[in-house]
C-alpha cells in the first residue's frame, strides 16, 4: 500500500472546499472571485467592526505582500473592498467592503455554516477540537521551515 501524505490529503481537501464555496450563487455569477478572495472576503466580514490593512490581510491567510497587494487590487477591481486613508497616518489605507461584498456576506455565511455541519458530521466535539489541535501543530512545524 502507498504511504498516504498530508500535504497532498489537505491540498485535495483545500480543492473540495473551495469547489463547495465557489458555489454560492453570488460566487457563481462573478467569474473573477478566486478561492483566496473568497477566504480573504471572509477575513473581512468577520473583522468589520474594526479598521483592517493589509498587513492583517497578510497575516491572516499567510501570504507576503506582493501577493497581498495584487490580491487587494484585484478585489477592488471586482468591487468588493474599497481602501481608504485614515486620519492618523497617511501611510495606511484601511480596508472596507463595499455593498455587493455586503450581499455576497449574506450568501457566504449562510454556505460556511452549511458547509462547516456537513464537514463535522459523524465527529464529536472533541474529535473537532482535536483536529484542530492537529492543524497547529502541522502548521508550527512547517513555519520552523520558512
């Protein structure tokens, strides 16, 4: 029997959700809404009661900033974010989601839920929290390979 791979079992699970995400009506009809905008569009929604840069952006799904700022530029392309100046330093742009990024949140949080009760069906709380306990760990011992 072949030795089965992390790395290859979480990349074919990765490629699953993003095709379950993807359709969601409002994802469907914009042809330009990649996987990664999806996730960063999530970021967003869920930390919209306070100023957020791309930095965090950066931080959150753990990408550099070129990636970052071409990822922001194309999703203000589609008009999903806007990025604004902020009063105290004129470096830093915060950024906002627009109205149809607003609709497109109604849709994307009904489908998460969806998809996180069809994910963890048949498992346990504690098998959950242990997976996740798994997922830290993996993701500590490849950030000592960067």
């Amino acid at each position: 029997m072949d030795k089965r791979h992390i790395g290859y079992a979480v990349k074919l699970l990765n490629r699953r959700l993003d095709q379950v995400l993807s359709n969601i009506p409002a994802i469907r009809e914009n042809n330009s809404l990649t996987g990664i905008q999806t996730w960063a569009l999530n970021y967003l929604i869920r930390n919209d009661t306070r100023d957020v840069f791309q930095k965090d952006v950066e931080a959150e799904l753990k990408i550099r900033r070129s990636t970052a700022t071409e990822l922001l530029k194309a999703m203000e392309r589609g008009g999903l974010i806007r990025r604004i100046p902020v009063d105290y330093d004129a470096r830093l742009k915060k950024i906002v989601l627009t109205d149809y990024a607003m609709e497109i949140r109604k849709q994307l949080g009904a489908q998460i839920e969806l998809t996180e009760e069809k994910m963890t069906e048949g498992f346990t709380q504690e098998e959950v929290e242990q997976f996740f306990s798994y997922v830290d760990r993996l993701s500590a011992n490849l950030e000592k390979c960067l």
